[in-house]
C-alpha cells in the first residue's frame, strides 16, 4: 500500500521532484530461503515503512538521472528458531538509504 506524486520544478518538464510514501507487512528468515518456507523457517514478521523523496533530470524522454533518499523503519516479532536464541521477542529500527539513480521508462 502506498502512495506517490511527481511534480514538475520548470517550464520544459525536465527536472522534476517526487514523494512518496509506502506501508506493509514484511517477513524475514534467518539466512537463505529455503522452499518450502513454512511458520517455523520465518524469523521476523511485522509492519513496514518508508518515505521517500528525490530529484530527477530528463535528459530525454524514457532516460533520466537523479538522486532519492529513503528513510524507513520497521517494528518486528520474532519467531521460528530465532526466538530460542534471545531474551527480546521484538526488534525494532530505522534505516536511511541515499541513492543516485538512471531510469529508464518503458511504459
């Protein structure tokens, strides 16, 4: 579930900001994935989310640069084999992620 907006920052179009925001459920294993993933092979489980925001130049119509910084943060129960190993039935964090991108549209 989330939610994004462009908008144009002059005349031609061609450098143009965007925000974004995003919310869900994510779920994590201890190590590789391993099918068939089952309760007990599932470590984490809780909500997720982000933020975003960034800056993009069109250098033609499909082909642009910029840069996007992500700020998220998740809430997760632990479970599965990894509940054995600690006193905490919870963790918890924010993660900030600086990106410069090149972005092709094919649509």
């Amino acid at each position: 579930m989330g939610f994004d907006h462009d908008f144009k920052l002059d005349e031609q179009g061609r450098w143009v900001g965007f925000v974004g925001i995003d919310a869900g459920y994510g779920l994590g294993t201890q190590g590789a994935i391993d099918p068939p993933v089952n309760n007990d092979k599932l470590s984490q489980k809780g909500p997720v989310a982000q933020a975003r925001c960034g800056l993009d130049y069109h250098l033609s119509k499909p082909l642009s640069i910029g840069v996007e910084l992500d700020v998220g943060y998740h809430y997760l129960f632990l479970g599965g084999a990894a509940i054995a190993n600690t006193t905490d039935a919870q963790e918890q964090g924010i993660h900030v992620l600086g990106m410069l991108n090149l972005k092709l549209a094919l649509g």
